[in-house]
DNA sequence: TATTGTTATACTCTATAACTATA
DNA sequence: TATAGTTATAGAGTATAACAATA
C-alpha cells in the first residue's frame, strides 16, 4: 500500500505517470459485449466486481480485505477452529490457510494455542485487539450491506436467496456431486 | 498446469502428497458463519466462487479462464479496438492489457494490426483459429449458462436484473461518482 | 498409513514506475 | 503536455511438493 519513493528525485523523472488505479469492470459506451451481456456468469463477475470495489472503499482505513475480514469473522464465531477447518470454510489450501493464519498472528488480531486432544494441531482465537477491530469492522460492514441492499428496494432479499440457490446449482451441476456432510460427527 | 516430475523419484520419496484442489467455499456444516451468513456481499462472493469453478469444468478441454474467454468475445464483437480500450472494458490496468494480449497473440488466437489514424496504438483482431476457437467455447459457455438459469426456475431472469442492479449500486456508492460517460464522442 | 501443519518454491494476476514513440 | 503501449519489477494470492510430528 505505501511506496518507498526515489530518493534521488529532480534527476532522473521527466514526467512522472499518474497511478492508474481503474479496476471497475462496468460497460464501457460503445463497446459491443456480445454474449456477454445475455450470460448470467458475467453479471455475476460484474456485480462481484463492483462489491469488492466498494467493500475497499468501506474498509479503506483499516486495511482489510475482505478475505482477512471473513477469517476474523469465522474465528470469533469458532473459537479454538483449526487452521485447516478455517482454510475448508474459504476455500483455501492448507497452504493458504497457513499464510492467512500467519497475517492474522503477525499483526497481532489472532493467536495459535495448542488444541487439546491433538498435538499436531492449532486452536485458533481472536486476541483482545483482534476482538475489537473485529467489532469496528463488522459495524462498517453491515452497515455497508445495508445500503446496498436499501438501494436494491424490494428485490434485495429475493436476490440474496438467488444467489444462494446459485452457488448451489453450480456446485450441483459437477460430474462428481460434492459430499457436503464430510467432517459431520456420526 | 503441466508438472515436470522428478526425475530421482524412489531415492526422495517416502510418501507423497495427494493433490488437494479444494477451492469450493461453500458452507461446511458446523462452522457458525456469523455475520457472513447474512450480508449479500458474501453471498454474491460464494456464488462467484462456485461459478468459477464450474466454467473450469465445462471449459477445461480448452485452457481458457473466464477472463480470456471475455476478451476473445471483446476483439470479436470490436474488431480493431485498441489495447487500452479492453482493458478499460475488463477493469484492467494497461500492463494487464498488454499481458492478456500477449497471451491471445502467443496462443495465434488474436493479432495486432496497426491501427489507422495512430502509429501509437494497435487495433486487436482475432485470427482465423481465433474464431474458430471463439464459436466453439461460445456453444459450451452459452449451454453451461443455460442450465444454470434452467436450475434457478422462474427467478432466472429476475436474478440476472438483479445482480445488474447491484453493480450499478455498488458503484453509485462511491463518493466520487463514475463518469461512465467517458470516451463517447461529443 | 493418514492427517496437521510447515517450509520452500512457483505460477498467475495485477499493480506501480519509468520509459519510448507518437500525438 | 498527454496518450498508447512497453519494460521491469513487486506484491498479492494460491497452488504443488516434500517433509516432520503425531494420530
């Protein structure tokens, strides 16, 4: 985020470019989407696109992403959840789960203890600053959905639970239905 | 996405790791998601997630991202647009642009062909192959878009209106209102 | 033999900064 | 002075492979 400016300035810049920072995904006039304005897919990227903008926006100050906000999420929600239980719950390797683990420690928001009853693995939980940035954080974020569904009118609980039917439909139409049950206790 | 295996393979190996590919972030029962449960943006981010995945699987044959798919039907349906006006149609930076058309141009789907009226810029069109490609993953996206509206029933359409909705609002929100004006011509 | 987490590494995507050549 | 594209580089994010400790 903060860039370590040339310290030997005047001399070598003839015209410095202007950061270009773009990334909104929204048609362009005059440009002709073809399909990709009939597909539900490409909505779907679109709207994502716009949201990811706006939760950035929303957070800016803290320097969150949206990722390290649903960890801090699910561990205060799961105190003592293991590191490859949160990487299963967003869909990263254990890999990733190490690395996001790693942030959240190294800024001092989560801590690993031992777990009891397995000493190959972690507990995870909030420390007392990650409890109250979690606490700020979660106020600007709901308030942030709140308005975006307060601008969708009526519509925005209908199109919630369509989402939700969305993503299980493309998760349906897999050759190899998923077993969502795994890891249930019998 | 092709591994070069090791060759000394018996003497390193005591046992070796199975793929893991997770990557579906779905809800995992007994993970108490909290808040995410309830804001539409993480909705819309498992929906996305789930919708990824799925293009993988109906496009895996052809090695093509959602991304490259997009701008093969952006070249097509805009022959002789310039580098810089696909990336502002696919929120990318400059360089992105430059990137996603060397690999379009390195593939031999797409050419640059100098653009009449400036010797800076390119004009993108797809080569034969190009085109031949482009018909064949059209057929597959558009059927794999079709039976995911089909799975969601009537609220289909309403879905797709809705999610256009919400990146225009999601947009909107922004404190510094868009200019999605730009470029046309006065 | 399988699982949890780790280390090391690599690849993709995308950004920044500085540059060239035009305009 | 601004724009189109390029080069080089850096930072996320996420994957693979191999490993140690434990189950």
């Amino acid at each position: 985020m903060v860039a370590v400016r040339n310290q030997n300035y005047a001399e070598s810049v003839t015209k410095t470019d202007s950061p270009d920072p773009e990334g909104l995904m929204l048609p362009v006039p005059g440009v002709d989407y073809g399909l990709l304005d009939h597909l539900l897919g490409y909505a779907l990227r679109r709207a994502q696109n716009a949201l990811y903008l706006d939760f950035y926006r929303a957070t800016a100050e803290w320097d969150v992403s949206p990722q390290r906000f649903a960890a801090l999420v699910l561990i205060s929600r799961n105190p003592g959840m293991r590191q490859g239980l949160l990487g299963q719950a967003m869909g990263l390797h254990r890999s990733g789960a190490l690395r996001l683990t790693d942030w959240l420690t190294d800024n001092g928001w989560a801590e690993r203890r031992d777990a009891p009853g397995d000493a190959r693995a972690w507990g995870l939980y909030l420390t007392p600053a990650g409890k109250r940035r979690l606490v700020t954080l979660e106020v600007a974020v709901a308030e942030h959905d709140r308005a975006l569904i307060a601008a969708l009118g009526e519509q925005g609980p209908a199109l919630k639970a369509g989402l939700e039917r969305l993503a299980w439909a493309a998760t349906a139409q897999s050759t190899v239905p998923h077993n969502t049950s795994r890891r249930r206790k019998p």
